[in-house]
C-alpha cells in the first residue's frame, strides 16, 4: 500500500478545504496485516451540518430490522388461514426472521471492512428485495419460513452497515447523539407499522404487504447509490474473508467491547421478553381490551423515542459512558421492580405497566452508547464490532422471548424473572467498562 506524504496530504486537504491540519500516517500492526490511520475524512470534520437525506436514508436502512416484521403482523392470523397453518407455525416466520437477522449480521461486517459500506448494503437490500417477493408468492408455511429467513439476512446488512457508516462519518460523543437521532426515526417503524399492514390488508390482502416491501427494497437500492462511500479503498481492512470471520473470537477477549456489547445484549434480551410477554399479561392476565394493549405498546415506543432525544442532547455535555451507566441502573431497577409486581401483583395493572415503561424507555440510553462505545474502539473493524453488537442483541433476544415462552406459568411471573435478570446483567457488562476505565488510568 501507498503511503502519501505530510506534503501530498496537505495539498489534498487543501484542494479540498477538507482540513486544517494533517497529520503523519502512522501504520499500525494488526495480525498478519498492517492497518493505517489516515486523516479524519471531510465528511466527519463537517459533523456540525448533516446532511438530511444520508440520515435519513441510514433511518430507513436501520428500520428494515422492524418494519419487515411490523408490516405484517396484523395479516397472520389471514396469513395462516390461507397457507393452511398452525398459529404456532406462522409464529415460526418471526422466530426464523430472527435467526436469520442474527447470523447474516457476521457475515456482512467483515465483508463492508473489505469491500466498502456501499456495495455489500446495496446487495443486502436486494437480497430483502427477492425475500420479500418469495413471501409474496408463498404457497406454504414452510415456504415463507424460508423466503423470511432471505429476508432477514438481506436486511441485516442495511442495519449493520448503517451504524458502520456513522462511525465512518462521526466519532466519540457525536457518533453517539447521531445514533441516538437515527434510533429515534426509526422509532417511528413500530408505531406506524402495524397500522399500515391493516390498512393494506382490508385493501388488497396479506401478500400484498409483502409487494409494498418489495417497492420499499427498489426506492431504498436506488437511494444507495447517492450515499457518499464512506469507507474508501486505502481505509479497508486487507485481511482475508475466511480470518476476518474468525477475529470474533478475537474481539470477544477485549473486556471493554465485552462490556457495551453485554450492556446492549442483555437489555435487549429483556425487551424480547417485553415483547413477547407483554400481550399476555396485559390482556389475558390484566384483562386490558386488546385494542388498547396497542395504546400501551405505544407508550412504550414514546418513551424509547423522548430517552433517545434527550440523550442525543445530553451525550456531547456528559460523555457516552456516563449516560450508559444511568441507562443500565435505570433498567436494572425497573427490571427489578417489574418482577416484584409480577410475582405480588401488588399494584393491579399499572404496578406492573409503569416499570415496564421505565424499563424500555432505558433503551434510549443504553443502544446507542453501548453501540458507539464498542464502535470508537475499532475503527478499522467498525463494520464487524456492528455486526458482532448486532448478532449479540438479536440472539439474546431470541433467548429472552424463549425463556418467557419455556416458563410461562399462567402469570406474568416468567416476564418479570426475565426482565429483571437481563437489567442486572445489563449494569454489571456496564461495570466492566468502569473496571477498564479504572485500570488504564491507573
């Protein structure tokens, strides 16, 4: 590799008016290989004025997660009439989205390291593109288990390489307050999801959502493409495919990204298990009308989208690790009391409803710092720390939703339990990022 000069440097930065000061390359050994630290790029120096359409189109990409599956939840019960299914088999089309979304995040992070950002969440979308026709054109349930699990991997690369393109374009707190604004948006997919796959299946019936996700794949592929690269080919991790995939286990053994990856996982284990446990105990437990369960899952919602605009304003005052701290005791406590009310009932409904949204309205804290504390470490590997924060989220919240499923009991007893042990671990992954802290200082 091509190493340029102080001077040659300064004459690009200059052509540019992209810097005001450059500095000596430094090459740093990393394996078999040699990464090199270039200048910070124009796009992170002008970090003040965003542009609004590559946020918003990285919003779109980091929706896919949600809207895939959204979309289509108010069609399954027509879904599984039509395909001649069991409930529990149509359920199977969002567990198998799961596994799907969790494996295809390795895959695609050492890939974007390699090739660039824009190419692989090009093809990744595409893949989405051709799943989402298959599910179009189903004709059993086994079939859209199938096309779902293509889907997913489709769309896990737009949601781990667009936390990969912020940490190309931003660093530090910055990165930080523009996942956090991004988080928000793409808040809005669960929202807004439900209702419209209810309105699209009065109109023209359940395949037809799965054509309007086709449509959605086209627009954003073409959108792709006006996005800047915001990993170019001098900043690209020369490391083969087959032993990029095998440095996870190298990744693993850095107990800081240990602690923001388990800080995230575990809280999104417990959200899994809001999720998945939530119907349950409100409507069948707490006998709440099932039109307004809706209502309440939306409070929660509100609450993620005013936590992750307030840390968005906060971050640059008080430091990510800070705020992540206060997210994780906070979801701790909650979790806490959640079980407390599950196994007493002590306050009907709202002693268990108003902790459940404590609880949730700490992802606003904890997602985005955990995610860009373990980025800002790796920046040469941002595209596989993504996809591992990634996978290790998505998995543990298959293990939260199973566990609630496995030891359900009548109560929401099973709920409680899994909440508040993914909040306690949640703070104690926080705790070894405070222990690597304390130990380099010293």
């Amino acid at each position: 590799m091509q190493v340029l000069s102080k001077r040659d440097l300064s004459k690009v930065c200059t052509a540019v008016d992209a810097c005001r000061s450059v500095s000596d390359t430094v090459p740093v050994a990393t394996g078999d290989a040699a990464a090199i630290v270039h200048p910070i790029p124009e796009q992170r120096r002008e970090e003040q004025k965003p542009v609004w359409w590559v946020l918003g189109i990285l919003s779109l990409l980091m929706g896919f997660a949600s809207i895939s599956t959204d979309l289509y939840l108010p069609a399954m019960p027509a879904m599984g009439l039509a395909l001649q299914a069991s409930t529990g088999l149509v359920e199977w089309t969002v567990s198998g989205y799961l596994i799907g979304f969790s494996l295809g995040q390795l895959f695609w992070g050492p890939v974007s390291d390699r090739y660039g950002r824009r190419a692989p969440v090009a093809v990744g979308v595409a893949l989405f593109v051709i799943g989402s026709a298959g599910c179009a054109l189903a004709g059993s349930a086994a079939t859209m288990i199938a096309w779902r699990i293509v889907q997913a991997i489709g769309a896990s690369a737009g949601v781990v390489l667009s936390r990969a393109m912020v940490r190309d374009l931003y660093s530090g707190r910055r990165a930080a307050q523009m996942l956090s604004t991004l988080i928000t948006v793409m808040a809005i997919a669960p929202l807004l999801g439900p209702l419209a796959g209810g309105q699209i299946l009065v109109l023209a019936g359940w395949r037809a959502i799965f054509w309007v996700l086709v449509v959605l794949g086209l627009i954003t592929i073409a959108a792709i493409f006006t996005l800047p690269e915001t990993h170019p080919a001098e900043r690209r991790n020369g490391v083969p495919l087959a032993r990029a995939f095998l440095q996870y286990g190298e990744l693993l053994r850095h107990r800081r990204l240990l602690g923001y990856a388990g800080a995230g996982a575990f809280f999104y284990g417990g959200v899994f298990a809001y999720i998945a446990g939530t119907p349950f105990a409100f409507i069948a437990y707490h006998h709440v009308p099932a039109q307004l369960y809706g209502l309440l899952f939306a409070a929660g919602i509100a609450g993620i989208m005013a936590t992750n605009t307030l840390n968005s304003r906060l971050v640059l005052r008080f430091g990510g690790d800070r705020l992540l701290a206060a997210g994780t005791i906070m979801g701790a406590a909650s979790g806490i009391l959640v079980a407390t009310a599950a196994w007493s009932g002590w306050g009907g409904l709202w002693g268990l409803a108003v902790p459940l949204f404590n609880f949730v309205a700490a992802s606003g804290l904890i997602v985005a710092n955990s995610i860009s504390g373990a980025l800002s470490h790796f920046p040469g590997r941002s595209g596989a720390v993504s996809a591992l924060v990634g996978a290790l989220q998505y998995g543990s919240g298959i293990i939260g939703s199973g566990l609630v499923g496995a030891f359900t009991d009548g109560t929401p007893w099973a709920m409680g339990w899994v909440i508040a042990l993914a909040g306690i671990g949640s703070v104690l992954s926080a705790g070894l990022i405070r222990a690597e802290h304390r130990r380099q200082d010293h």
